[in-house]
C-alpha cells in the first residue's frame, strides 16, 4: 500500500472478502471496540454495592465515583473511538532482539478492552501511544508503520500509512492531518488529541511538578495544549489531583462555554473552569472603573498598601492582664504581652492566623506563672484561660478582628488612611485616581468593581490563606493584571500552573510586558517559558496580513508561520453599508461551517438590526451554533479565543477607535483578524488603518 491512501479515493488492496479489505478490517475492529466499551459501561452500571458498603457514606461516595466512571465510558456516536495505530518493530519494553515480534496498538480518545481484559484501544496519553505524536523518519522510535484513521461522523472511511522504518519511502505531509485541521466545525471547541505535534506533545506531557508558560500565537493551539496538559496529568496524576483539584482560568463565560467540551471528550469530567472574577466573588460587581484607577488598582503595589493597612490595626498593649481564677490573680505584664505580639509579627504569619494563636500565647504565659507558684495546670486549663474575659479583651484591643470588604472599603474611601499606608508607594496622583469621590456607608451599599474586587480577595487572603489546588491553567493570561496573577497564584501556591497567552494579543490598559515579570507575580518565577510558533489554525494569507501589525504591537515576538497548505480565503472589500455587510454573510452561509461576524461593541445593534431584517438568524458568543443557525455576532471584545471556519470583520478602523489608546486598539484588531480558521473577508467604508495598509 503506497504511503498515503486518499481520502475520497479507493483505497489499495484486492476487493474481496473483509479479511482481504484492510479497511474492512478497520472497520470490523471499530465495531468490536465499540461493543467492548458497551459491556464496560455494562459492567459498570450493573455493579451492586449494598454488600461493600459500612454506611451511607461509603454508599453515597461509592455511588458518585461509579456515577462518574459510567459517564466517562459513553460511546459518543459522532466522535471516533480511535483515531490511529502503531504497528511496533518489537514488543514495547522487551529487548529488541532479532527476530522479536512486534505489536500493534489502536491510539483513542480513552483505554478500551475486551472481556478477557486485552487492550483494544490504547488511551493517547499512555506512554506506549507516545510515538504517535512524537516518531519520526529521524527517529522512528521502534515503529514500522503509523496509520491514521479518517471519519465522517463516526464512520471509519479512510486512512494513511508512514511506514517509519523503511529508507526507501520518502516522508510526506498527511493529508488526513490537514483534513482533520480544516474540516469545518459547528458548536464548541473540539479536542485535537488526533493532531497534536510534537513540540505541543512535549508541553502535554510535561510534568506535575513544573509550571509550564506557552506565548503561541494565534492558530498555534496553545489553548488545546493546556486542556490536553491537564487531561494528561489527570492520567498520569490521578490520585494526587483527585485529593487536590484542578481548574481551568478562561478570560470570560463565552470562552469557557466554547471549551467546556473539550475535557468531557476526553473523559475527564472532575475540571472545574471559572473566569478571575468568578474566584474573587466575595462581593458583587456592580460598577466599574476608568482606566486609570484600574491600572492603579491592578499594579502588585497594592498588595504591599493592604498589608500595611491591615497590619495597622495591630497596636502595642498598654495595660497588662489579669486573670482571676478562683481566688488567684495572675498578671502579665504589658512589656511581655508586647513582645508577644512582636514575636508573632516576626513570625509573618497570616493576620488571622496569628490573632488566634495571641489567647493561646498569652494563657502560656500564665501558665508558667502557675507552674512556678507549684500548680500543675495542663492543657484543659490553657485553653480555659485562652477563652478567660480578660484575655478576650486583650485580644480584641491589641489584635482585632478586621474584614476584608470593609477594610477595602475604608481604604478607597478615607482619604487620610490611604495616603498612611500608601507612603512611598503611590504617589498623589495615584492615590487620587483610587479614592472614591463619595464613600460608601457599608459593604453593601457600595458599588465594586472588578478591580476592588481583586483587592479583597487579595486582602482576604492576608487574612486567611487561601487553600491551594494540585493545578491550575491560565489561559488568555496576557490581559491581567498584576494583582489578578497574585490571585490566581494563590490558588496554586503548592500545586503547579499552565499559563496561556500571546503577548501580541494584550487589550488591558495593564496587560502583561513580559512573561517574566507575569510569572514573577503569579509566584511561579521557574516556570518553563515555551513559544510555539506553527500556526495550525490560521490560513497563510490571513496570518500573513494579520502580521503586518506585529511591529506596531509586539515588535520582539516570532510571527505565526502557518504550516496550512491552503493559503484560505482572503478578502478585503469596499462597503457601502450594512446591506453590503449582510450580503457578504450570505456568501460565507452558502460555504460549509460556522460564521463569525466579528465588529467594534458599539456598531453589534445596528449590525444586528441589519441581520434580522434580512431574515439571517444569529446567535451570540457563549450561545451554541447548529446546522440551522451558524453565524455568530460577535463584539471584538469578546472575539478573544474563539475561532470560527469564517469571519467577516466590519469596519477594522472601528475597532481599533474603540480602544483608550491606538496600541490597544491594533492589538485588538489582531485578535479579530485572527479568528478565521478557512477564510476571511474584510468590509470597510471608511479607510483601514495605516499599520494594514
């Protein structure tokens, strides 16, 4: 059989009897799989625990986990079970002697096997599937023959062979691969478990232990790169994350709705995904600020403002105290409750943490009192003289008890406190920027931000640590800003991290100047920094337009290279209006796939208007397409982290005036250039910006 069978032509080999159809027997080993996962689900559902169980609890835990293992054997109809195979020279492990014989593997989605307990289907992640992704004609890695499967829906309907080891057959590019890359996609985001490569196989397979920071570009897939890292570490690690947790951070609800399928598929279903703001929920958002407060706000110097805030409230004791018990009194005096105090400060542990240890430390102290006086007290007596009125007092007056919300509060509205805490750290002008005009009266009636509430959290955890997960991945980390990589930090202070981003497409006032100095404000300043520049998603012609913005935005950054061998379809076109601009969707409706029409905020009603009046049916970013309804209308300040098989971008000026400042506005330009994965037509009335033209 020649190196590459053709998608759409017959496939080689004599016609026949299914044993003499190699794609027959492709298919008859499909079926069979798909009937062992069915008996493992089976098997599954069918599980009785009433005998294994001591109480309800076990019963209910028993329960979910069997639950959860059911869920992850569905048999999804239109996703293939398997996506290739590895025919080995030898026996994976065994020495690789003359003469050895060799064993093939099916690579899927998850692990499959028969009732014997044989393996059918291999899991990706399993270190025999590791040639899959990684073998060569350089390095075959003991593989005689690499076939991939073709499918549409879950019909198995062709596929190719690289035949590694043999010299005399020359490599070629799949075109299955490049097939599986373009085909057209409706709904969310997909996995690309059947097409990653190896330099996104080697940031996948990195360890638990290391955080890994991947700057791709747009098109190179480092979003499907982190959901793949944890759905391998989840394989490799699964005791430990189980105990810990993992959590995919996404830029907002559109974009985690868009890849909240991904993990599922893979049969990972355990990931909890939230947006920075979801996690520092601890008051509602209501209001917002100008750019300039915000950066303040945002910038790592108000951690050091909030410390010295909340650690103000400490004051040096005065008076000493008195215990009476029975009809003794015991006296610590104030210099010894003062160097108390100082030894907990010097201690650096958390404000709360240490205002609870205070009655205990004070109870010792008396307590070596009593134990001089010939009392032998023990541990009970400690405790009932740490709870003693006197002491409680003590600690209240010395080491009160602060809430985060309300020292925020008092902090951004009290002019005089601010600028106490705030000394040689902001100056005026900063401290102006942050003071509300008009202080709240409570935690209640104020009106948050996102950026206060950043604060809080920030100030919460000063107070109580914050409890750390296993893993954490960051993705479209470029837009945050100091204070909200400490927050996400904080979630992975014993675990590790996946930091996702593009530094080209930063569209915060604050986004991040280097990875460096991002990673440093996470907490994770040896985490590996990877780049990946091979661009699987984008078209040339449109990554190459694209690009001519990167000397004005990201001028040290590698451009994308697309690896496409269709250039895509590229359009830039005059408009006259709105009739033009729906008369273009109708061009890319009658193509195959989903629609994206991407425009500046301000100009989505108008547009919007425009679409229902034509009868053309739209949904909104975070709302699923179908077959009836794929087109999209989408604000550019949602665009970030979507793709679409094509996009019609309006009017690109619009969106670049709609920005505070003009590197801003051609970053988000960038963004919305960069959505389409087959093609791109551009409409504009008014003159597009210099930096394209």
């Amino acid at each position: 059989m020649s190196a590459s069978t053709p998608v759409d032509e017959p496939l080689d080999g004599p016609a026949g009897t299914p044993a003499d159809d190699p794609l027959a027997r492709e298919r008859s080993h499909l079926a069979a799989s798909r009937s062992a996962l069915r008996a493992m689900r089976e098997d599954a559902e069918a599980l009785d625990i009433r005998d294994v169980t001591a109480n309800w609890v076990n019963a209910s835990v028993l329960e979910h986990q069997i639950g959860e293992r059911i869920k992850a054997l569905a048999d999804l109809s239109d996703t293939p079970l398997f996506f290739g195979r590895l025919d080995y020279l030898h026996a994976p492990g065994a020495e690789q002697a003359e003469g050895a014989e060799g064993e093939l593997f099916y690579i899927g989605r998850r692990h499959v096997h028969d009732a014997d307990g044989d393996p059918m289907v291999i899991d990706w992640r399993a270190p025999v599937s590791q040639p899959f992704y990684r073998a060569s004609k350089k390095d075959p890695m003991d593989v005689a023959l690499r076939r991939r499967f073709g499918y549409t829906g879950g019909d198995l309907t062709a596929y190719e062979d690289e035949h590694l080891s043999d010299p005399a057959e020359a490599a070629t590019t799949s075109k299955l691969l490049q097939r599986e890359i373009e085909r057209p996609r409706v709904g969310p985001m997909r996995d690309i478990v059947a097409t990653i490569q190896p330099e996104q196989d080697e940031i996948v397979r990195s360890g638990l232990s290391g955080s890994v920071c991947v700057q791709g570009g747009p098109g190179t897939g480092k979003t499907a790169v982190g959901l793949h890292r944890v759905a391998y570490l989840l394989y490799a690690h699964r005791e430990r994350l189980a105990r810990t947790g993992t959590l995919v951070v996404g830029p907002n609800r559109s974009f985690l709705h868009y890849i909240e399928q991904v993990l599922p598929a893979l049969g990972e279903l355990t990931v909890a995904q939230a947006t920075v703001d979801d996690l520092v929920a601890h008051v509602e958002v209501r209001g917002t600020d100008d750019a300039t407060a915000a950066v303040v706000k945002g910038d790592a110097r108000m951690a050091e403002v909030l410390r010295r805030a909340l650690y103000s409230h400490v004051t040096m004791p005065a008076e000493p105290v008195v215990v009476v018990r029975g009809s003794r009194r015991w006296r610590v005096p104030a210099y010894e409750l003062e160097e108390i105090v100082r030894q907990l400060l010097d201690r650096d542990i958390r404000y709360g943490a240490a205002r609870e240890a205070l009655p205990q430390r004070i109870a010792h102290a008396v307590l070596v009192q009593m134990e001089r006086a010939g009392e032998a007290p023990d541990d009970r007596v400690q405790d009932a003289v740490a709870r003693n009125a006197a002491v409680k007092a003590a600690v209240k007056a010395v080491w009160p008890a602060v809430d985060p919300a309300k020292l925020v509060l008092r902090l951004l509205g009290d002019a005089e406190f601010l600028a106490e805490n705030a000394e040689g750290l902001l100056d005026e002008e900063e401290q102006k920027a942050v003071l509300r005009a008009k202080p709240a009266r409570s935690v209640k009636s104020a009106t948050w931000s996102a950026a206060d509430a950043v604060l809080i959290d920030e100030a919460a955890d000063l107070i109580r640590r914050t409890p750390s997960l296993g893993h954490v991945v960051l993705d479209e980390a470029q837009d945050l800003s100091p204070m909200q990589y400490r927050a996400v930090g904080r979630r992975c202070t014993t675990g590790s991290a996946t930091v996702l981003g593009d530094l080209a497409q930063g569209t915060t006032p604050w986004a991040t100047r280097s990875w460096e100095e991002a990673l440093s404000h996470l907490g994770k300043q040896d985490a590996v920094v990877e780049e990946l520049t091979a661009g699987f998603r984008v078209p040339t012609d449109v990554i190459t337009y694209a690009s001519r913005l990167l000397p004005h935005i990201a001028p040290g950054l590698t451009p994308v290279a697309s690896i496409r061998e269709n250039p895509g379809f590229f359009e830039v076109r005059r408009s006259e209006g709105p009739d033009d601009v729906v008369a273009a969707c109708r061009e890319l409706l009658s193509r195959e796939g989903s629609v994206g029409l991407i425009a500046a905020d301000l100009r989505v009603p108008e547009l919007a208007e425009a679409l229902r009046a034509a009868g053309l049916t739209h949904v909104s970013p975070g709302e699923e397409t179908t077959e009836s309804t794929r087109l999209t209308l989408v604000p550019a300040s949602l665009a970030k982290g979507l793709e679409y098989d094509y996009v019609l971008l309006d009017e690109p000026q619009a969106v670049v005036d709609a920005e505070p400042d003009e590197r801003t506005g051609l970053r988000r330009l960038y963004v919305t250039l960069t959505r389409a994965v087959s093609g791109l037509i551009i409409t504009h009335t008014t003159p597009l910006p210099a930096q394209l033209t």
